[in-house]
C-alpha cells in the first residue's frame, strides 16, 4: 500500500494489515464528463445515517499517548470516485474515528480531482487502523467498506499531520487529462464512462451536469425509442407544480418539455412576467431534463432545432424582464431566471435558420471513415438531432469526441477536426461553449476600453492554464480578478433592461451576454475552488495562521473578489459592499499576529458567512419544498429530490466563498489563540443530547423526563429557559450570540450551562455524533470539552456552574404592592418598588444618582481618578413619569371589564393547572385565553387627565418610550429580563398613540411566553401586576450591556461589557452576530478585547441620523467639555412605527479601529461599575448608551 505521511518529524511507519471486514469491490467508474464530475461532486450533501456495520469488528486499540497527552491535527486524503448521492466516511480504531461505527465517523469532505479528505484530531503516540467506507447521502442503504488491508497509523508529536493514502491498498486509476469531458466507448456493450482523455476541455467552459438517466448508447441503426418510464400523479398538486407534471405526461421529447416550460413562464405569466413560484418549479424541471433524471424519447415527426431555438427566445424574453424588474428587490429571482438561461439553446441566426446543424449530416456521409463509425454517427447523432434533439445529444456528441482523439492518427485528421468543428457548433447550441469562445462572440460590441478588460482576463487565463498544476497563487488570484472585472463588464451591460420591442437581432446578441455573464460565474467558481485546494495543500488555515501578513493577502483578496459576485447578482449589496470596506482595511492594516487584529478580522469573516448562509437558506426555501413535491409526483428516485438542493448549493459560487471564509476563521482562531466555541454560562452539564430547531415549549418532549441537553439551530435571544422544562440541563447554540443577551441572562439565572459554535465542522465532529446519546457538557472560560456520559443514576441531577447558581434555586416570591384607585400619573423620581415595581424604582433611584454625579462633576476643577474628566458626568439618566400599580385595573373598572378579566385570568389557573403548555392541544389553547387577555387589555381607555399630565411631562412633539415594570421582574429569583414589551417611538403629544402604547405595556402581562415563565417560577398568575415607565427616548451612537461581575467566571475583579451602534434592541434580543466585547480588571484597568463587533444592521430609531459612519469619534473618548443639558434624541418629523436597520461599516467605526477608543470606553465604564455597586451595594446588570459625549444609563437590576 503506497501512503504519503508529512510531519514536523519523520516520517511515522505505515502499514497495512488484515481484517476481518467484508471486502467491498470498488465503485463502477462515474459515467459523467470530468468538468461535471467536479462541480457535481462537490455539490454532494452528507446525511447522517444508521449505515450497515461490518460482519465482525475490532476492538478499538489502545492509544498511548506521548508524554505531553497532547492531540495532534491528522490530515487523510484517499482518491476515489463514488457513484451519485454516495459520501464517504472515515472509520476507524478511535473514538474520533468513530471506534468501527460507521454512523460515527466523521464526514470526508470532496475536492477537486475526486479526492475525499478527513481531518481529526488524534493523541500523539496513539496506534491505530482505520478503513474509508462508501455511504449514501441519503442516510439509506448499507455501509460499502473499503476492500483490503486496514490502513495502519502511528501518530507522531508533530504540530500537524497530512497522510494520502490509496483506496484498497491499490494505485489510483490515472486521473483524465485536462483535456477530457467524456470518457472514449466502450466497444463491447456500446456504453460510456467518463474520465479518459479525448475533447478539448477547458475550465472555463459549461459545467454539464451529471448525466443521470439511461445509459447512452451508439447505435448501427435506429434504436431510439418511444417507451416512456415514470409516473405522472396530479392529486394534491396546483399552480406551477400541476401544470408541469401534468404537461410533462403529454410531453415525451425536449420540443415539447421546452413547449410546457414556454406556457407557463410566458403564456400562462402576468404581462408575460412570471413569478418565483413559477421560476423555480420550471428551474427544478429544467434541471431534471438536462441531467436525464427526466426521460426525453422520441415523440415522432421530425422537429428540427430551430425549433427549439424559437421556443427559448420567447422563454428569454420573459426572463430578462422580470430579471430587470424584479432582480435588485428578490435575489432568488435573478439567481434563478440567470441559471434558467443556462438551460435554454441558442437562438442565434445559425439555429434558427430551416435546416440548422447541417455539417453532421456530411460527417455522417464522409467516405474516410470506418462504415461502422458512420453508422454510429447517422442513427446515433445526425438522424436523432434532426427529428427530436435533446440534452442527451451533447454528451454522445462528447463521448463520440472523446474515442474518436483517443488514439492519435486512428482516424483521419480531416476528419477528426471536421467532428471538432461540428462538436463546437452543438455546445454552442447548447449554449456550452468555453467562456473564452463565448467572449470573442461580443468582443466587436465593446468599446476599446472594456475590450482592453477582456484581453487582460485572457492573458490571466492564459497563462494559468500554460502553468498548468504548476500554477502559483498569485496566478489564480489574477485570473479571479479578471474574470470579475469582465462579469462586471457584463452586468453593467445588461443592466439597462430588455426593451418590450426588441427585435430578434438584439434579443440574440443579449443571450451571449447572459450567457457570457453566467459562465463568468462558473468559471469563478472553478477558480475560487482550485485556490481552496491549493491553499489547504499548503498547510490550510495554520499555514496562514503562521506566515507573515503575506499569507493572508492572497486569501483575504480571493474572499473578496468572490463576495464582488454575490453584489454583482444583486443580492445584499450595501452588506456586500460593508464587508468588502472592512476586509480590505483589516488587509491594510495587516499585523494579523497580533490577538486584537485576528479578532478583527475574524469578525468581518463570521458577518460574511452569515451573509452566505442566509443566501443558501433562501436557495433551501426556493427549491427544497417545490422539488420534493414535483419528484415525487414525477415518479423520479427519492434522492434526486432530496438532495437536489443541497447539490444546487454546493455548486454555486457561494458554496465556495463560504468554504474559504471558514478556512479563514480557522486560521483567525489559531492566530488569536481562540476557539469556535465560545461560553455564555459555564459550568457542566449532562443529558441526553437532541437536536432542535428552536427553543420553544415541547423541545424536550424527545428526551422522555430524562435531564437533557439541546442543540440548537436558531435562537432569536430572547426566549424564556424556565418555561421549556426543569430537565433541562444545557444548551449548544449553533451561532454566535452576545453573552449578555435576555437568553443569556435566563440561562445564567437558571443554572443552565449554555454554549455557541458556529463552526460546523467542530458542530460535526465534537457534537452530531453525540445526538440521541447522554453527554456531558463542560464549559469553562478555557474552553468547552464535550464526551459521552454514563447513564444517569436514580434521582440524579447533573448540572453545575461556575457562578454559583444551578437548579433548585430558590422560587420567585412576587412582592406585595400598593394599588392606586384611579389612573394616575407621577414623577419617575417618586416612584418606589411597592407602588410602581423594582424597574422604575432603580430609574428613579437613577435619576436622583445622576443629579448627584451631575453637581459632583459641577464642582471638580480636575479629572478624577474614575474615568470621567473635568466637569461631566459619570453618567446620566432619562427624565420621565410612571404609571403606578393599580392603573391598570382601574382602567378596566372604568370599561366595566373587571368581571370578563377575572374570569379570563381563572380559565387561564385552570388551563396551567391541567398541565397547560405541555403538549400541542393545551398549548392552544393556553393560546387562546392568553390572546384574550391581551386584547381585552390593548383596548383600554386612559383619562385624558392622565394622557395630558404624561404629554405635559415632556418637551412639545418630544419622542417617548414605554416601558414595563413589573411586580415580577427584577427579582432575585426571576429578572424576567426582557420578558414584558417595550414599545418605542411614540409621539408624546399624540393622545391615541400614548394611550395604544400604555396598553400595548399592560397586555404583555399575559403573551404566553410571560404565563409560561411566571408559571414556572411559581407565581401565581394573579399576583402579577404591572406598571408602566414614560421616558424620553434616547437617539444613542453605541448602545450597551454592563455586568458588573464577570458573567462566566463570576470573578468580582472583572466587569464584563458588550457594546453595539444603534439602540440596545441589538444586544438585548439577541440580534445574532457578536458585540464589542470588553473584560476589565477593576483593580488595574486593564482592558481585554474578547470579540469586535459584527452585527449587519444597526437599529435605529424613526427620524434618526441617516449615517453611522459619519458619527463622531468624540463619543467613544472620555469627555473633556464641561457638561450640559440632557442631550436627547430630536423628535423626529412624523411618528413612525418600528426601528430603521442601518447597514454597518465596521472601517468607519472607532470602536473597531482605534485601541485608544476601546480602552476610553472601557475607563468610563469602569467608573459606571464602581458607582452602581457602591450605591445599589450588589453586582449589577446594566443597560446604557452614550449619546453624543454623554454616557446614559437606563436600567440597572441586581445581577443573576
């Protein structure tokens, strides 16, 4: 067995012995062109599944570990071809090998070449075997083992490990040359297989997909047939669904398919244009025609291609406007109706003429050619071309292409090149030329300028493929970049739209622009892949991590030129465009060695990623409902159209820019001596782990009343912990989150350990496996380590924090109040904890501190030692006016609704009572009565005594907002963090709208997040009352959260901060992305930077300024003006409901640029810390913003 084994040390011995596992013969060979073997093998998903284990297994070998017990990284790559809808995994003698488990063992990933490479993390010093096994994607089938001796590995101390080895034991089969699409035939059964050398194949030209149906075949004489395999059911269809499947029964051959595709995106279409319904359906179908998945047969009659080609001028037509008019809002119908167009043949003036494609019919009457091959080329190709050509005939064509250059001089070279010639015109009708050739078609229509453009990507182009494998990075890059400038080119060219009455001519030439434009794309995806591949080759994100700041500019400048595309199709432009600013000003300032800087960088990369996945989530809710309905009413293979999406995703472009901005994470990580995961509340937990898509009532169902940890797809961060159950004992959250956040805050008061990952592929080898299995969670500030766990002993409870809290703690007792009779209103400064809640009560408190800090400051004549400077404020606080208890319910007794109120709230102890909440039955209803309550409560009337006393409590048109204060929050056993609305942006001197406002703060007393908490804590339903708090709003440039102690060692020397722009609806919901997060030592105020900034969107507020980046860097320095007025947000020109998102530029932001920034926010916060303990006398959870030079508090609650 040949094994190549690369390490910091010589090299470790590599053996292969037997085993006793059944040996499996090798995979058939691939029946697809080399080009299409590329993109659709990479488009490949992997599917976890209860795969076949072998006969008889090992037990795992024992691991000795070197001296140190440190893991070293094994990289293992094996070249094989698999068949369609087939992965593979690596399995082997170690837990990270899945010990012999084939659903265990990790995923091997596809790359360029059909090398299928693994890595894991292994003990130095361990010896072990290992084998790679063939399963399907789908998750059905048996596990196929490699045939032969096991692969034998001893891990040497090295920093990094790389180890090809050959399937089986045996050398790989010779891989195609560059030069070759289709494999030569077969002569004994008339069939084809891909891989050998043969046609003129350039990257750059159209990636067919993989052929899927019957295998072709060269026939003697006709032998195309009308027989038509499948199923056309129609029940439960509609819309575009029903008409294709049902036009597609009456449609045997690709004239009339193309005929069905035409009446529903044009004739059937509004005004011709059709909508994303209808072009992702007719997409699906169209791709299912070109793979063969959907038989074409002969339909009789003789259809020449022009017919075909008027067909896709009237389909193109209506592509290109609803392209044009819809694209720049909906992203998924310009990827679609571009990919559609890939689809359709040419319909230049050489396809549309009577008698198109003429050469074949000469070819096939040439006498220099053997009578069999003549046979072949008339029945097979000329005869079927002229009567009912399909996608079907371009690859004969290049199978046909292929055998007959396989041998140089076998044939005549009159011939030969005679066939090339005829082989160009099809692919050209097809429109599946090279991008060059198709270039040189509308070089004449370009001015000198963007004709210079085109002759640079040439020359780039030219002089990648003369290096050949001995191409160099910079080399890629530069092709990159000039294949974006060109597609540039084209999209500026398209972009004045397609006239209602264009003439043919015009429409002809912009189908070789659009063609050109898609193909440009293609071709980036081909490059950005060969880089990957080249860059993994030469030690992957540690090389990067370890080079100098040269390492990085190649990656970092490919990520950009790949995110130019994703702007360039419309799709996200200003985040786009923000991401390339910060990308290339982090490239600038370089010095990536350095921790701050990686973080920063690394940042930008996780907001790009979002940015790539949310483009697939739309790729997913475009094509996965619509293909499985349509496949399955077409009768086609299950996997065809399970998988089809997730094979669409993997062949676009975004596909790639994500792999590399993965890659750079990596590296950003290494660099900054980072991690994927991150903790927002350590300690360790255990339980069986289930995977769920959210966190809502019900997601423990699955774990049967046993303690339980959950790994979570998607949180929004502002979900109730209590509610969900008391087996809960952690949660895995696959994306990045602020710490400080109303679900991070829950978590922490409940003892719940709670961790983030966003790295799928840490996700996939550290956690999937363990899905449906008891694990044990552990998380501390050094890391997070997760194992299997023993069963659970009888009444045991796991779980334990490093905070000190945990479950069991004691119950939220909701205080006794004082009620007011009537409606009234009162000063914020009067309000106290009995009569109004502990909210308002610290605002108030707030307030009278504020004015202390604002005298104090009067009378300093030099900068104290806290953080503030001469003359300003330690901090300030909004004025404003509450609502005390008992309004509420005088309310309702002033609109006779007291009685219906009661007896809401006693179906409602009933509906808990009787286990309301826990199944999807009495969720429904606990639904029902609590959207009674809230209505009854919305429609209140407020005097309009009090309306006028909240109005005249405020500048005239002044911008309020409302805020709840609860009896039951900011308790020390339920902070209820979040928990009650907020309603903002309310126009002060407007009646109706305060009054809806005030109402709007009672009736979140009872959304069914708020019972269920309530309910959970044991507070009885009844008990809960609410006030409600009228502040000026504040029109902040950086929001934050402040803990006072460290939320996750619970070090009391360490205040913990996380800072946004906008309003602190960003951190508090848990906008997903990762804040400014600052960790100071009080003693020395040393500053430590745990994360930068990476939110999209900054909220801001109606009638707000309309550019952050224009902000003032004053805000984020200590102040060294003397303070004045309250600053306060300018009320904006009409009231306006909802927060204005705001796209961020991280490079404009001082925050992120300037050290001296950072560490001059963390002073004043440090000074914030020290006020708030010493006057409240406990650790304090606080909520603020700096508004112009003034740091504003708003809310502070004793730290859970």
């Amino acid at each position: 067995m040949r094994a190549a084994l690369t390490a910091a040390l010589p090299a470790a011995g590599v053996q292969g012995t037997r085993r006793a596992v059944p040996a499996a013969s090798g995979p058939r060979a691939a029946r697809l062109p080399h080009a299409a073997a590329q993109r659709q093998r990479a488009a490949q998903p992997s599917r976890r599944r209860a795969g076949a284990a072998p006969a008889a297994r090992r037990a795992p070998l024992r691991v000795a570990a070197a001296a140190d017990g440190g893991n070293v990284p094994v990289r293992i790559s094996v070249e094989q071809k698999v068949k369609f809808g087939e992965v593979l995994r690596l399995v082997g003698s170690h837990p990270a090998l899945g010990n012999w488990e084939v659903d265990n063992g990790p995923h091997m990933t596809w790359q360029e070449g059909h090398v299928w490479t693994a890595e894991v993390s292994l003990p130095a010093g361990a010896e072990l075997e290992f084998k790679c096994v063939r399963v399907k994607s789908d998750g059905q089938g048996d596990a196929k083992w490699e045939p032969g001796s096991n692969h034998k590995l001893s891990v040497p101390q090295a920093d990094r490990v790389t180890m090809t080895v050959d399937w089986g034991g045996k050398p790989p089969a010779p891989e195609p040359s560059r030069g070759s699409r289709l494999g030569s035939m077969d002569g004994g059964d008339g069939g084809y297989s891909s891989g050998s050398a043969g046609s003129s194949f350039d990257d750059s030209m159209a990636l067919l997909p993989q052929w899927q149906g019957k295998e072709l075949r060269f026939m003697q004489s006709n032998e195309h047939s009308r027989e038509r395999s499948g199923s056309w059911s129609t029940g439960g269809l509609e819309g575009p669904a029903l008409h294709l499947v049902a036009g597609d029964r009456e449609a045997p051959n690709w004239l009339a398919k193309l005929g069905v595709v035409k009446e529903l995106l044009v004739d059937q279409a509004h005004a011709q244009r059709p909508d994303l319904d209808a072009l992702a359906h007719a997409y699906i179908y169209m791709q299912w025609i070109a793979t063969g998945a959907l038989e074409c047969v002969e339909g009789g009659g003789h259809h020449r291609p022009n017919r075909h080609a008027e067909l896709a001028r009237m389909v193109f037509r209506s592509l290109e406007w609803v392209i044009g008019e819809q694209g720049h809002t909906s992203p998924m119908v310009a990827l679609t109706g571009r990919r559609l167009q890939s689809r359709l043949p040419s319909f230049t003036d050489n396809f549309t003429q009577s008698v198109p494609l003429t050469r074949i019919r000469d070819i096939a009457h040439r006498n220099d050619i053997p009578k069999d091959l003549k046979a072949e080329i008339k029945h097979t190709l000329q005869n079927k071309l002229h009567r009912n050509a399909g996608p079907e005939d371009l690859h004969t064509t290049e199978a046909m292409l292929a055998r007959i250059t396989a041998n140089p001089g076998e044939f005549n070279e009159s011939f030969v090149n005679e066939f090339r010639t005829f082989t160009a015109e099809l692919r050209d009708f097809f429109n599946a030329g090279s991008l060059t050739d198709m270039l040189d078609t509308i070089r004449d229509g370009m001015d000198d300028a963007n004709g210079r453009l085109l002759e640079h990507f040439s020359g780039a182009k030219g002089r990648l493929d003369a290096a050949g494998e001995h191409a160099d990075q910079n080399m890629m890059v530069d092709a990159l970049h000039g294949v974006t400038t060109v597609r540039a080119v084209l999209v500026s060219g398209l972009s004045s739209g397609l006239r209602n009455d264009a003439p043919d001519r015009a429409l002809a030439m912009r189908q070789k622009w659009r063609q050109c434009e898609v193909r440009a794309e293609d071709y980036a995806f081909v490059l950005l892949s060969r880089f990957i591949n080249s860059v993994e080759n030469k030690g992957g994100a540690g090389g990067i991590a370890s080079g100098s700041d040269g390492a990085w500019a190649l990656p970092i400048g490919a990520l950009v030129l790949g995110l130019r595309y994703l702007g360039l199709g419309g799709y996200a432009s200003q985040e786009c465009m923000a991401v390339e600013h910060e990308l290339a000003a982090w490239q600038k300032a370089g010095g990536f060695s350095e921790r701050d800087n990686a973080l920063r960088l690394k940042a930008t990369l996780q907001r790009l990623r979002r940015l790539t996945e949310t483009y697939s989530q739309l790729m997913l809710d475009a094509y996965a409902g619509r293909a499985e309905v349509m496949g399955r009413a077409l009768g086609l293979e299950r996997e065809r159209y399970l998988v089809f999406t997730e094979a669409e995703i993997r062949a676009s472009l975004v596909f790639q820019i994500s792999k590399l901005c993965s890659l750079l994470i990596k590296a950003t990580n290494i660099a900054s001596a980072g991690s994927p995961w991150d903790v927002v509340m350590a300690g360790t937990a255990e339980g069986v782990l289930l995977r769920v898509p959210c966190l809502q009532p019900g997601c423990l169902d699955g774990a049967g009343g046993q303690d339980c940890v959950l790994l979570v797809d998607s949180a929004t961060g502002d979900e109730e912990v209590a509610a969900l159950g008391g087996n809960l004992r952690g949660i895995i959250l696959r994306h990045d989150l602020p710490h400080l956040s109303h679900l991070g805050v829950r978590a922490r008061q409940e003892g719940v350990v709670f961790v983030t990952c966003e790295d799928n592929e840490a996700l996939g080898s550290q956690a999937l496996p363990h899905v449906g299995s008891r694990l044990r969670l552990h998380a501390a500030a050094d890391g997070v380590h997760l194992s299997p766990a023993g069963a659970a002993a009888d009444g045991a409870r796991a779980g334990s924090n490093g905070a000190g809290g945990g479950k069991g703690a004691a119950r939220a007792v909701a205080p006794p109040v004082e009620k007011t009779r009537s409606v009234t209103v009162v000063p914020l400064q009067d309000a106290t904890a009995a009569t109004s809640g502990a909210k308002a009560a610290a605002c108030g408190e707030l307030l009278r501190l504020a004015a202390a800090c604002s005298d104090a400051a009067s009378s300093r004549s030099n900068g104290g030692g806290n953080g503030a400077s001469s003359g300003t404020p330690i901090l300030r606080a909004a004025d404003g006016v509450v609502l005390p208890f008992g309004c509420m319910e005088a309310a309702l007794a002033a609109d006779g609704q007291q009685g219906r109120y009661y007896e809401l709230l006693g179906q409602l102890r009933g509906a808990l009572g009787s286990g309301g909440g826990s199944s999807a039955a009495s969720l429904a209803a606990l639904d029902g009565i609590c959207a009674g309550l809230q209505g009854l409560l919305a429609g209140l009337r407020i005097p309009q005594q009090a309306l006028q006393q909240v109005s005249g409590a405020f500048k005239p048109g002044a911008t309020v907002i409302c805020r709840s204060s609860a009896n039951v929050e900011d308790l020390a056993g339920m902070s209820g963090a979040g928990l009650y609305e907020s309603i903002p942006n309310v126009d002060s001197t407007d009646a109706a709208a305060v009054q809806a406002a005030v109402a709007g703060v009672w009736a979140s007393l009872f959304s069914r997040r708020a019972v269920l908490s309530r309910h959970a804590a044991g507070v009885p339903q009844e008990a809960a009352c609410m006030a409600v708090v009228v502040q000026q709003q504040l029109n902040p440039d950086l929001c934050f959260v402040l803990h006072t102690r460290h939320p996750v060692t619970g070090d009391n020397n360490v205040l913990s901060a996380e800072l946004a722009p906008g309003l602190g609806e960003t951190l508090a919901a848990g906008t997903r992305g990762s804040p400014w997060r600052l960790e100071v030592e009080k003693g020395s105020a040393a500053v430590t930077v745990a994360a930068f900034a990476s939110f999209g969107k900054a909220l801001l507020p109606p009638g707000a300024a309309a550019g952050l980046a224009a902000t003032n860097g004053a805000v984020y320095a200590p102040p060294s003006s003397v303070g004045g007025n309250t600053v306060l947000a300018p009320p904006p020109a009409a009231l306006q409901a909802g927060m204005h998102p705001q796209t961020v530029d991280y490079s404009q932001q001082p925050m992120s640029v300037s050290a001296d920034v950072r560490e001059g926010v963390a002073r004043r916060l440090l000074a914030v810390s020290a006020t708030l303990e010493h006057e409240f006398g406990a650790a304090q959870d606080v909520e603020g913003c700096f508004v112009g030079d003034d740091l504003y508090v708003v809310q502070t609650r004793p730290q859970p």
